[in-house]
C-alpha cells in the first residue's frame, strides 16, 4: 500500500510530502523546505527508509533543508537540471524576501522529463512544466490517481510567475499540457494549501476559465 502524508513546513507553509510503501517501508521525501528535524522525526517513526530526496522547483522555501536532511539521511538530492541556477542563488532568494540566508542543497542526479522516479514498485512519471521556473516537474502516479505538482498549480490558482525564470504563458502551456489531459478525478497534491482534482480546476480555476487572461 502507497500512502502519501504532506507535512506542511516553514513560514510560507510549503507541503512537502513523505512518500512510501507500507509494505516495503521505502521512501522518498519531495520539497524538504524546513523543518529538516521534524521531518526526519516523521520518517524514522514510520520506519521509513527514503531512498531519494526529489525537488519539484529551486525555490528557497522548496529546499532549505534538503542538505541537512539528505546528509543525516544519507539520501541523494534529485532535480532538474534546469533548476541548478536557481538552486545555486538560494542564498539570495532567501535574503530577498527578508529571510537569513540558506546554503544550497548539492544534486546528486536529474531528473528529466519521461523519467520514472520509483517508490519499490510503484513509478511516478516526472514532467517537466515550465513557467514558475524553468526546470519546475511534478510527480504522476496513475495507479494512485495522484499527482505531485509543486506550485505548478494551486486550489482554484496557479503559480507565480513574477520570479525568475518565471513566465505565463510557459505555465498555462504546461498546465494545459501535464494537468488537463489527466482524469478528472486525479488529487493534485499542491506546493502550498489544500489538495484539489483536476476536474475541479477545469470548472473553477479562473486562470483556466479565462477571466483574468485579459488582466495578465
């Protein structure tokens, strides 16, 4: 059995999420954004081994205690390779938004799109989508009917794009392109806030329906 538990970390209230085989106790942890020592306290309490620690985006509230975690771990780093120069600046991100500065987290491997991150035996394609930053993924699981999308998409919003590396248009496509085509009924397990489906989005997300286009 697949249980995925988010665990929402930090001042920004990012939701990473322990992902794991009950029946194997492997794991893997995504967006590990704070609170490196709680989250670690989760996964040795399920008796969970994590096997890797995956980066749906560089932002520094997605990945400030990645490092940390991966070093008492001893678990490899995965990102995008797109994502290196925004990872590498999460100091300056950090210090931007008035936060102290953070150390970046070292990549041990990427991940690119087509690719198969798995949890024993249960796979979660990798999709690159574009457009809150360049090398953004999310994590699909069609057997669980759930995907991982960081802040490609929100509850009834999408993601910022007033960042670096960061475009509109980019993120609708990818939205459009990763998020439309699955079912209905697929959770969306988001970056930041509640949960949501794919059905919902496509009826009620303004972004989607057309009523800010015009505004952006």
């Amino acid at each position: 059995m697949l249980d995925i538990q988010a665990t929402t970390v930090g001042p920004l209230w990012v939701n990473s999420y322990l992902v794991w085989d009950r029946a194997t106790g492997e794991g893997i942890l995504i967006d590990p954004g704070d609170e490196g020592k709680r989250l670690i306290e989760l996964i040795r309490h399920n008796g969970v081994k994590i096997k890797n620690i995956v980066i749906t985006h560089g932002h520094f509230d997605h990945v400030k205690d990645a490092g940390y975690v991966s070093s008492v771990l001893k678990a490899p780093v995965l990102a995008h390779r797109d994502e290196i120069p925004l990872i590498e600046h999460v100091s300056e991100q950090a210090e931007m938004f008035g936060f102290p500065p953070v150390r970046p987290p070292r990549i041990d491997s990427y991940l690119g799109d087509g690719d198969t991150v798995f949890v024993s035996s249960y796979g979660f394609e990798v999709h690159n989508t574009p457009g809150h930053s360049p090398g953004s993924i999310i994590l699909y699981n069609k057997s669980e009917g759930a995907a991982i999308v960081g802040d490609l998409i929100f509850f009834e919003s999408v993601g910022r794009t007033d960042l670096p590396g960061g475009d509109y248009d980019t993120l609708l496509s990818s939205i459009k392109r990763h998020i439309l085509i699955l079912p209905d009924s697929t959770r969306l397990l988001t970056g930041h806030g509640e949960p949501t489906t794919v059905g919902h989005e496509r009826a009620y997300n303004p972004f989607l329906t057309g009523m800010y286009r015009d505004e952006t």
